[in-house]
C-alpha cells in the first residue's frame, strides 16, 4: 500500500485502533507540523487528480526515537506497525517505525487516485 492507500482506509475508519498491529513499508517525504511531537513526523507524497495544479499534500504520522535526524523534505523509506496513537487531543492510528531509511526522490513523486 501506498501513502495514498492508507489514508483512503483511515478516512474510511471511524475507530483509531482499527489498523492496530498492521505492517506498513511507505515511501514519502518528511513533513514537519507544530502539533507533532520531537519524535514525529509525516510521510508526505503528493496527490493529483488532474494536473499539478490541484495536488494535495497527504501523509501517514511516524513516530520513531531518531525523527529529528531526518529533516524536512527528506525522502525516506519507512517499515513500521500502526497503532493507536494522538495528535493535537485526537486519537489517529500512528505508524510506528520499525526501520527507516533514506531513498531518492521516486520517478514519479506523485501519487494518482
């Protein structure tokens, strides 16, 4: 599954330990909000319906001890488990890093639905 695949199946779960235990391998980019915790960050990957113009920014939260080494807009590969975490006071399901790397930019960055 892809970032885009797993945000279509968190939108379509009303109960954040749904995907508890289930096994993710995403490649995306880093993103940095104030809400996150030190630990956190997003895999990001661009979404496009149409053309450029309409892309929207989509992603997973990651939670891994050594997010800070990563800085924003590195693309990285990330091995993790999903599990019911929080973000700004809501309970969301938050992919837990098991394994992270560095990757390059993929051929084509952008995600089509």
């Amino acid at each position: 599954r892809t970032v885009l695949d797993w945000v279509r199946v968190m939108s379509e779960t009303v109960d954040p330990d749904a995907l508890n235990g289930q096994a993710a391998d995403i490649v995306g980019f880093v993103y940095r909000d104030v809400r996150f915790a030190t630990d956190q960050f997003m895999v990001g990957r661009f979404a496009i319906t149409c053309c450029v113009a309409d892309a929207l920014a989509i992603g997973v939260v990651a939670t891994t001890a050594d997010a800070q080494e990563y800085t924003q807009d590195t693309w990285v590969r990330v091995h993790g488990v999903f599990q019911k975490g929080e973000i700004d006071g809501q309970s969301i399901p938050v992919l837990y890093v098991t394994e992270i790397e560095r990757v390059q930019q993929p051929e084509q960055p952008y995600l089509y639905p």
